[in-house]
C-alpha cells in the first residue's frame, strides 16, 4: 500500500511540475515557441496564457466562442515548423521575428510584441506591422 501511495505522489509531482514549467515561460523566445506549440496542438486555454493586449483582442472570439478553432488549428498547423528569425529587444519590450512553414512549402512571417506582464511572466501583447 505505502508503494502504491509512493508512486502516486511522485507521479502528482512531476505532473505540477510540468503544468508549472509550461505556464511560465523562461524567455520572450520561450512564450513564442509555447504559442506556436499550443496553436499545433490547439491547445485553445494555453494561447490564451501566452497572450494579453491587442494580441489577445484581436484573436478572443475565435478563441472564447469558435468551438471549431482547435480542430481548425490543429489541422491548419499539422507538419508546419516554426522558425524564429529574428529576437531583439527594444525599448518596449521584445520583438520576435517569427516564420512559419508549412509542408506545401509557404511560409507565414510575423513581428510579435513580446513583453511581461504585471506578475512577470512572458506575453505576446501585439502584432507589429510594418
């Protein structure tokens, strides 16, 4: 009986801790690796953590009242691969230059805002255009 509780317990706490390490991002290029994995995945309730700002804004519907968006996202990035060109920090914060490419060949290339919030952890805040 002590094994079985044993082998719970350690299994509870390898669990928390990797629900821990995935919602504190360690980098700016770190929160961005996580939202593209969480789109690949689409892991709906983790881009939300990952993003706040306009960034947020312009993407809740799709997130809060789509249904269909996790299956769209899941299909939309399957075999796709994320590249970040290009990290640099600027006075407001961190701007990832990120390319996404797909298997038929296109590429997809953004410049994210990457800041922390007010409890310190990494966001995307906003898309930057030129």
């Amino acid at each position: 009986m002590k094994t079985g509780a044993f082998w719970v317990l350690a299994v509870a706490v390898f669990l928390g801790a990797q629900a821990l390490g995935a919602a504190e991002p360690a980098s700016p290029s770190d929160c961005v690796m996580q939202f593209f994995e969480a789109s690949k995945n689409g892991d709906t309730a983790r881009m939300k953590q990952l993003m706040t700002g306009s960034f947020y804004q312009q993407r809740k519907v799709l997130l809060e009242e789509n249904t269909t968006y996790p299956d769209f996202l899941r299909k939309h990035y399957d075999g796709a691969h994320l590249q970040i060109t290009n990290m640099r920090e600027e006075p407001q914060g961190w701007v990832a230059e990120v390319r996404i490419k797909f298997p038929d060949a296109t590429v997809d290339s953004n410049k994210w805002l990457v800041q922390k919030d007010a409890s310190g952890t990494w966001k995307i805040i906003q898309d930057i255009h030129p």
